[in-house]
C-alpha cells in the first residue's frame, strides 16, 4: 500500500535553527546533576516507569521499562567518562543477565528495549563479552514470539492468550534492533529475517494510508490475513496515539539503518510529516494523541524526546538533494530546546528529568507525570548534538 506523503504546513521548520553548544553543554549538565542525585538509591533498582507525584519511587528490575535507567549511565559515562556511572553500571548489567536467566517477567517483546539498551550497550561501550553472549540469548528468546504465518512478533502476552494472540503494535519497531545485532554477531540470518519480515508486516498494516499509525493490529495467526487495527493507548482505534507515531519514526529508520532498505526510511520520512503536521504552533510538544493539535488535553513530552531522536537520525541518512533532510534536523532542535525551556524539572521538586509525559490516558496511568524513557530519550537526544555517539539500538 503507498502512503500519503503529506508537505510540511509549519514554515519555522524550514529555518535553520541556531545551534548553541555553550546551552547544549548547560543542559546536559543539568541531566548529569539529576543522575548524580539519583546514583544511591537506584544501584540495585530502577526507576518505574512512571513517576507519582513527580517522584520515582524505586522497584526492581521487573518491568519494561528497566532498562532506560542503565542506558542513561551508559550516556553520562560515554560523555564523561567518569567511573561513578560505571560502578553503578555493572550492578545494573548484572542484574540483567540474572533476570535473561531467571526468566523473570519476560513474556513481552520489550525484551528489545530491555536487552539493547543493557547487554547491547555493554558489549559495545565496555566489550563485555558476556553481555553480548545474554544479547544473543535474550534475542532467542523474543524470536519465540514470532507467528511464522502472520510474519509477526507478538507484542504482549502469553502466544495462546486469545486477547493478545497475532497482536502487533507499533513501539516493536524499536525491538528489532536486538535481532539486526544478534544476526551480525552470529551470523545466523534468522534473526535478521523475522526482524525485516515484521518491519515489513507493520508498514503493510499498522501505517494506513495516510502516514498515521494505529497503535497495534490483529493478524490471524493460522492463515496470516489481517484482521484490524485498535489502540490500547490513543484517544480511539482510528486516532494516531503520538508516542506511536514517535517510535515508528524511529523504528522504521532503525530498520533501514541495519538492512539499507530505502523502503524504511521513506516510511519513517512519511510518519514524521504526519507527526510535524500535528504539532500545537506554541511550543511544538505533541499532546499525547495526534487528534488534539489544541486544547486542554494533556501533552507527551516523551513523545517528543523520541521523535527528536528519531529526525536526528533520519536526518543522517538521506541525501543532501532531499529537501527536507534539514529540516527534520531544525525541527530536533526546535523540539530539544523547547523541552529544556518548560518541560524540565529544574523548578520542581522531583527525581525525574522530563516533566509532563502521558503513560497512558485511557488506562489514567502515569498522566502529567516524569516517564523514565521519556528521561532517557531527552539525554539521548542531547547526547547525539554534542558528540558523534553511537547508537545502542
Ligand atoms: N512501549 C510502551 C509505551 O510506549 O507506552
């Protein structure tokens, strides 16, 4: 199916946006001191995924969530250097290859997010092989989760769970990362092949045709038809939830990023439209469902730290002849700085970052409050305009 490829409405995108290192450095600053505050007393625990009260309070490595504390100290340590970040770092790791072999809440394809940003990153940051040996085994595990005839990993649940079975969702598109490494370091293409074959399932049926995503779709999984779209997380099933869009911009470039398929970066180029068309003209936050453009409805912050991140790289990776590669850069930025000027908790008493995420409105979990991605994410984003880093993705 080809999507629409909508122009961009909002002109201030088109200039180039002025780039302050002296400002960049202040904010990233800002995000070691919250770190550095933060050390004690998540050593052997996490952050939650979502903040009460701006407070996190700490629980174990349990959650999907788990691994985006880990990976903000592969960042601070990546910047600085510094062996503070690493001592808590190998607690951290440890208790990720206990939870690979405890198999402790693992029914999910989050596996991806919880074994790049923890095993993945230790392997490349530290050349920890053991981390790479858990990489290889945690991707082992999330290969189970494929549906050979509907070509797609399930995103939650038990497989024969009649609620979840044949269900994929958009955020997956972040998990694939893990299979892309397990390939390359095996040399086994299985991994590789479900990863390119669920890519490409989501862009077939999750995309519609107008650039916006639904949040997850049902495939039956004895003939493979596709069966329809519904959210979990978005206003309705025909809405466009924004953190989807946000991690289909990324995902879909990471796709192309470890098979060169343009196909993938077309479509990330096509969801960023839609997302860049549906931003308030004020301060360029998304709310937390695409519908709402203005109003009262709350914002996702988180949303816009991944999406930042995902224009960087796209950005990267397409030709100078392409007409909106700075663009998508300018609109990073717009975002970046508009996040530090009112979305942080610098005046706020508070153990999180980023203010002002939306878990999930329809389940009234973690609304208006710090997500702990929506943290990592910022620092990503601020990390990728000051260094050439690596991704761990
Ligand atoms: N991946 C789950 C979420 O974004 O809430």
């Amino acid at each position: 199916m080809k999507t629409i490829k909508e122009g961009i409405k909002q002109d201030k995108f088109k200039v180039k946006t002025h780039v302050d290192k002296n400002w960049l450095d202040i904010e990233i600053q800002f995000v070691l001191k919250k770190i550095d505050e933060n050390l004690e007393v998540f050593k052997e625990k996490v952050p939650p995924a979502a903040s009460k009260d701006l407070m996190y309070i700490p629980e174990g490595n349990t959650d999907w969530t788990a691994s985006f504390w880990i990976g903000m100290l592969y960042l601070a340590y990546e910047y600085t250097g510094e062996e503070k970040y690493l001592d808590v770092i190998k607690v951290q790791l440890e208790s990720f290859k206990n939870r690979l072999k405890e198999n402790i809440q693992l029914e999910t394809h989050d596996i991806g997010f919880l074994y790049s940003l923890s095993c993945v990153a230790g392997y490349e940051v530290l050349g920890d092989e053991t981390a790479k040996e858990t990489a290889i085994k945690a991707a082992d595990k999330l290969i189970t989760r494929y549906h050979k005839e509907a070509k797609i990993l399930q995103a939650w649940g038990d497989l024969s769970d009649p609620e979840q079975r044949g269900r994929m969702i958009i955020d997956c598109n972040m998990n694939l990362p893990l299979l892309y490494f397990a390939s390359k370091e095996t040399g086994d293409r299985k991994y590789y092949d479900i990863a390119v074959n669920h890519a490409e399932q989501a862009a077939k049926y999750i995309v519609r045709e107008d650039s916006s995503t639904y949040h997850t779709y049902y495939m039956d999984t004895e003939t493979g038809k596709p069966l329809y779209g519904k959210t979990a997380q978005g206003y309705t099933d025909q809405s466009c939830w924004a953190r989807g869009q946000a991690w289909g911009v990324y995902g879909f470039v990471l796709s192309y990023v470890h098979t060169g398929d343009r196909k993938f970066l077309d479509i990330s180029e096509r969801l960023a439209h839609y997302f860049l068309n549906r931003l308030p003209e004020e301060d360029d936050i998304c709310y937390w469902d695409l519908d709402f453009t203005e109003g009262n409805e709350e914002r996702d912050s988180s949303a816009a730290a991944i999406i930042a991140c995902g224009l960087l790289e796209l950005s990267k990776h397409l030709p100078v002849s392409n007409e909106y590669r700075e663009l998508y850069e300018n609109a990073a930025i717009k975002m970046i700085k508009s996040l530090a000027e009112n979305y942080t908790t610098k005046n706020v008493h508070s153990n999180g970052i980023l203010l002002h995420a939306v878990y999930s409105k329809p389940g009234d979990n973690g609304v208006d409050e710090c997500c702990i991605w929506g943290d990592y994410y910022y620092f990503e984003a601020l990390i990728r305009t000051v260094m050439s880093w690596k991704m761990y993705w």
